[in-house]
C-alpha cells in the first residue's frame, strides 16, 4: 500500500521528482513556522514563497540569507516601502499603481526590483490581477518603458478554484497563450522576460502541461495551513 509520505523533506523530494526540468520550483511557506522552512532548507530547497508582508520580515532574519523570497500576496500600496528590497521577485503585483509605487521606491534604495505581473482569469471576482485585456493594452502601449528600476520578467497566475479540471485548464491555458503573444509579438524587444508562475498544490500539473515554468506549491510540501 502506498503510504504518503509524512515529513517536509520527504513531500519535497516526492515533488521534486515529479516536476520536470526547467521548471522552478516555490515553495509556499506561508502561515508556516521558520521551524517548517527550515526544514526543507535542510533538504537543499532555497526558494520561497510568502504572502504577507509582516510575516516575512519576521522570516527573513531568522532564516540563512542565500534563501531567494518571493512575495505572492496581494501588496497594500502601504507596505511597499517595508517590501521592496528584500525579495528575489515580487510576483503579484496586480495594479499599474503598484507598479509605479515599487518602481519609485527601488529609485530611492538604488536596486532594480524583479516583478511578475498577475493575471486574473479565475471565475472568482475575489481574485487580484489584471484582466487579459488591461495586460494587451499595457505592453501594447509601451507603458514600461517609463519604469526605471523595475524589470518584468514575466506574468503570474491562479485558476480557478474548481474540480473543473476543463476550467482550469482553460483558464492556464489563456494566460500561456497571453504571455506568448506578448513575448514574441506584442513586445518582443522585452528583455529576459521568461517565467510563466502558474500552477498550486491541486493544479500544478495541469499548469506545467500549459507552460508554466515556477510553480508555487505550499500545503503539498509543508501539509495544511492553520490559520
Ligand atoms: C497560498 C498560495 C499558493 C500555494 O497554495 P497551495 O494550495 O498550498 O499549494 C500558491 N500561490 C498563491 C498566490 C498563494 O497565495
């Protein structure tokens, strides 16, 4: 009888040997003590994914400094200044105020910030993002090229939240048909812009199969999230 493995550095190693090469692996620890990171630390993992900004400042000194953070929350305008220096990628951002916010801010501390941009797609209306048209008109227009300290290196997404695999094959598939329009057509000069972070602990291999190459997958790896 197959027994689930039952420590983070097992789930880890579960995981990683069915995800295929190319293809970045996040790890979500968010809601989980340093204790848990730790943990698949140990086990060789060195990115990680959180989603609230506080939690994360009280991560980060606990933890060794060659781990690569990466912000996958929805980001208040107002803890920008507290973010934005001390993530390897931010991959939700979701407003074009964000975007000039994080862009002004990195000016200040001199450093360029990596950025996803997040889609929405999900049938949910509670889900952050940009709408796949706001997205084709923001590249369409070159509105990047105002930004000075900000480098977008590609788009973000969720599914829907459904059994539906159908739908949630759809709604990844739009988002790497998008991402693809804009990387060879729409703003093909847009350099090192290559990661397609779609796919959780439920969907990932649906999202792998539409392209994506970093998935971010939490409970899988450090079990439930206790709120
Ligand atoms: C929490 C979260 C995940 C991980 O979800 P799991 O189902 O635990 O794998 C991935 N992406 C985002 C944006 C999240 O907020």
């Amino acid at each position: 009888m197959y027994r689930q493995p039952d420590t983070v550095a097992s789930r880890l190693e579960a995981i990683r040997s069915l995800i295929p090469e190319g293809v970045q692996l996040v790890a979500v620890s968010k809601f989980h003590p340093v204790s848990a990171i730790k943990e698949a630390y140990d086990a060789g993992q060195r990115r990680f994914g959180e989603s609230r900004v506080q939690e994360l400042c009280e991560k980060i000194p606990q933890l060794p400094r060659d781990i690569e953070w990466h912000f996958i929350g929805h980001l208040q305008t107002n803890k920008v200044k507290q973010l934005v220096g001390k993530t390897s990628l931010i991959e939700s951002v979701d407003s074009t105020r964000l975007l000039k916010m994080i862009d002004e801010e990195s000016r200040k501390k001199d450093i360029v910030a990596k950025i996803l941009l997040q889609v929405h797609v999900a049938a949910e209306e509670t889900k952050f993002g940009f709408t796949p048209s706001e997205l084709i008109d923001f590249f369409s227009s070159k509105a990047y090229e105002s930004l000075s300290n900000t480098h977008i290196s590609g788009l973000m997404a969720m599914a829907s939240n459904t059994d539906d695999e159908d739908r949630i094959k759809k709604d990844f598939r739009k988002v790497a048909e998008l991402f693809n329009k804009i990387k060879t057509s729409i703003s093909p000069e847009l350099r090192d812009f290559d990661t397609l972070s779609m796919g959780m602990s439920g969907d990932w291999p649906l999202a792998v199969a539409e392209g994506a190459d970093m998935v971010r997958i939490g409970s899988a790896i450090f079990g439930e999230r206790v709120y």
